[in-house]
C-alpha cells in the first residue's frame, strides 16, 4: 500500500490514513524514552560543538586576524548559507524515509565537518567546513521531533519536548565547562602546534576532539525502533503517486507545505516572525559571551567557561522545569497556553537581555546571561509545543523545518548584526557591551508583541482542529 507521499508502506510504516492518530497502537513508553535518550545524546553533541565554537571566538578573531564583523559572519550567517539552499528539501527527506536513518546520516557529517574545522589553514577554509554545519544540521531537527511526536500520545508531548531540551542543556552548560579546560590545556602547547605534519594553531586541537563522539551517537541512533507514522482525520494524498516529475519535485522542495502555511497565514505569521526576531538576540549573544566578557571584564576563556557552564546548567534545568510547570497551569485555563507561555516569558527575557551589557562587574553580567538562559528554556518547549500542535502531520517534517528554518536562519544573522553593528555603528570593538545593548532593545520588543499577537489566532486553530477531531 502506498503512503500519501508514494512510498511503500513497508519503507516507512503509517496508521491507515483517514484514522485518529489514537486508532492505532502506540509503541510502548520505553522505546520511546530510549529513542529520546538518544537523540538528546547526538543533540548534546551538535550543541556542544556550537558552544565550545563559541568560546573560541576571541582566539580566532586574533589568529586569523578579523574584524568584529568578519567573526560575526563566522559565527552565524556561514553556517546557514548552506541550510538556506538545501534544508527543505532534505527535511522532505523525513516526510519520505526512515527518520532514524536520517538523523544518522546527518551527525555522522556533522561530526565529520567538526574535525575538519580542526585542520583549517586560514580564515576561508575554517568558514567552508562552517558553511557545511549548517547543510548537516538541516534535517536533524525535523528527523527529532517528527520521531518522537509518533512516539508518544499527545498528552506526553510537552514533557517529551522539555525532555528535549536536556542536549541543549548539557550542550550549552558543560560545553563552557568542558571547553574552557580544553582550551586552556591547548594554551599550554604554545601558539601553534603540528597535526599529521601540518602546523596549525593550538586551539584547533579542540574543535579536532570533538568530532569522534558524534560517531557514537550515529551508531547509537541505529539501535532505535523506527514508530509507525500517524495520520490525522484530514489526512489526505498531498502528492499522488504516479504525479508529474513537476508536481513531485514542488512538493519535494516545499511548495506544497508553503501553500499550506500561507492558507492560514494568520496563525503561523505572527508566530514564526516573532521566532525570527527573537532568535536574532537570542543567538547572537550566546556567541559574542566570550569576547563581551573577555574585552569588558578581562576574564579569560577558562574562567568564563567554569564559571558559565555551571550556572548555565543550573539555570536551564530550572528554566525548563519552570516553564514545564507554568504551561501546565496555564493549560487549564487557556487553549492557547503554549503561546501565552511563550508571550509571557518573552516580555521577562526582554528585560533581562536589555540589563545584560549595562553591569557593572562580569559576575552580574553572568548571573543576566543564566536569567536569561532560564527564561529561554522555560518558554522553549511550549513554543515548539505549539508548532507542532497545528501542522499537518503528513507535512510535519517540511512545515517543522520552516519553522526551524526561521529560527535558524535568523538566529545566524544574530552575530553578524551585533559583530556589525559593533565595527559599523559603534565603532571601537573594544566596546562591544554597545552592540549588544542595541541588539537587544531593538529585536526583543518587537518579538515580544508579534507573540502576543499570535495568541488570538493561534487559540481559534486549536478550537478549528479539536472540531475536527484532532
């Protein structure tokens, strides 16, 4: 039998289409952990990656001898050049195959493309090997969360999806632990040091290391059960099987889940341009922390990194059990908790964000970036919550992408708006706590209102689907 995209039912496994999603047998709950456990492994891995990358921005800059805004291009739009061209479409790899494969495939290059980081000659060949982090990245995010959304009913899923934030966590928080000792054993090797005969800086050692666990977590992925698809009650055939070569190749590249976003563009609007904006900040800073901290407080990167890491963790484990907890209880109340949650956490975020580079001592500026971290991860699952609440299931991998998409794309753009307004606008790099105040009041605020404005609609599709059944 033919699934809705016209793959072999035996390729990949779907509940009969036209049927509840709670028709067919769900897999049991300790499969489902086990899958979670293991692709917040691999999670852990990319995010650590991102951050320890962060933590060598200062180094980088001096090495390769770059302006602000050069770093800025490195830490952010470099990596989603090749996200931009290649991300839906891949992501429709998950609409189409096994998602374990796919997540497999993607960590598997990831882990590659980190080592080879390590071995770059100059400025150029360090940005290629980032120019394909983001191509590796684009389908493991859908892969993740189409995987686990058939895993579990629909009353598990805020909890599976705070669950998920744990690879960010451990990624974002002992990444700074980690990496510091790292970089600070590399700094005892002198300012160069030779690989297979090559010479190259001493801190690309570190990004050489991090490439061997992804393998791991590759195999890892392999052991896990892929759960059949589910099917909602409006489920119908989006791409015939036997479709024109141009009607297929549309769907492929998203046209189909497009024209489906745009048809009820007063839900997913609002939402996914306040996700933009508020991505800008909220990925920017995470990597200018180490040179705001190093240029304004002259803390150096071991420091930072034991320092952060430990309040980061902290933080975030609070911030997701926190955000868990207000959901719920806003849940009882509103049909559209996901998004006032979110709202509501935005509106404290901004504050914080704002306050950040206005501190006096480096400590405070430490305890603002762990508030702000907090009100993050408490808003994360309720905003991923509420995506997946409304989309299609038989587009699910594509729409999630765009979504992701949004959120990565503009968070790219987040180090090269501050690194440019930094050497553009400000004008001394020296005072970075500048750019960061203007990024910040700029962007949080109207990310702010756009969720706010999302709630309205976003409640009226709830009450839409639940009529249908769904």
């Amino acid at each position: 039998m033919a699934t809705p995209h016209g793959v072999r039912q035996s390729a990949v496994p779907h509940a009969e289409p036209g049927t509840a999603p709670d028709a067919a047998s769900w897999p049991s709950e300790r499969a489902g952990f086990y899958a979670l456990a293991v692709i917040v492994f691999t999670s852990f891995i990319t995010f650590l990656d991102q951050t320890v990358f962060g933590l060598l921005a200062e180094k980088m800059k001096v090495s390769f001898g770059i302006s602000d805004f050069e770093l800025g291009l490195l830490l952010g739009p470099v990596t989603v050049v090749a996200y931009v061209v290649v991300g839906i479409p891949l992501a429709r790899l998950v609409d189409l195959y096994r998602r374990k494969y796919v997540l497999a495939a993607s960590i598997t290059a990831l882990s590659t493309i980190m080592a080879l980081g390590g071995m770059a000659q100059n400025f150029m060949q360090l940005a290629t090997t980032r120019l394909f982090v983001g191509a590796s990245n684009s389908a493991k995010g859908p892969a993740s969360y189409s995987l686990l959304v058939d895993y579990f009913r629909p009353s598990r899923i805020p909890l599976v999806f705070a669950l998920l934030q744990l690879g960010y966590i451990l990624g974002q928080s002992l990444g700074n632990i980690i990496g510091g000792q790292m970089i600070a054993w590399s700094n005892r090797l002198g300012e160069t040091t030779l690989f297979l005969g090559m010479e190259i800086f001493s801190w690309q050692l570190v990004l050489l290391m991090l490439g061997p666990p992804g393998f791991i977590g590759a195999m890892m992925l392999m052991t896990i059960k892929e759960p059949p698809r589910r099917s909602t009650p409006e489920a119908r055939i989006i791409t015939p099987e036997h479709a024109p070569l141009a009607r297929r190749v549309a769907a492929f590249i998203g046209l189909d889940a497009m024209r489906a976003l745009w048809a009820r563009k007063i839900v997913f609007l609002p939402l996914l341009l306040a996700v933009a904006m508020s991505a800008i900040e909220s990925q920017g800073l995470p990597q200018f922390r180490t040179p705001f901290l190093v240029r304004t407080y002259g803390w150096s990167e071991a420091q930072i990194g034991a320092v952060l890491g430990s309040m980061l963790l902290a933080s975030m484990i609070a911030g997701v059990a926190a955000g868990g907890f207000f959901v719920a209880w806003l849940a009882k109340r509103y049909k559209d908790a996901n998004v006032r949650a979110t709202a509501i956490v935005m509106i404290c975020t901004t504050v914080v964000t704002i306050a950040l580079p206005l501190m006096p001592t480096g400590e405070l500026a430490l305890a603002c970036m762990a508030l702000s971290s907090f009100f993050g991860l408490a808003g994360a699952p309720a905003q991923n919550a509420a995506i997946q609440r409304i989309v299609p299931n038989e587009m699910r991998g594509q729409i999630t992408a765009m979504y992701l998409f949004m959120f990565s794309v503009f968070g790219a753009l987040g180090p090269m708006v501050i690194g440019g307004i930094s050497t553009f606008i400000v004008g001394n790099e020296q005072q970075l706590w500048k750019a960061l105040l203007i990024t910040a009041a700029v962007f949080m605020p109207v990310a702010t209102a756009l969720m706010w404005r999302s709630i309205a609609p976003y409640r009226a599709e709830v009450e839409r689907l639940e009529e249908m059944g769904r």
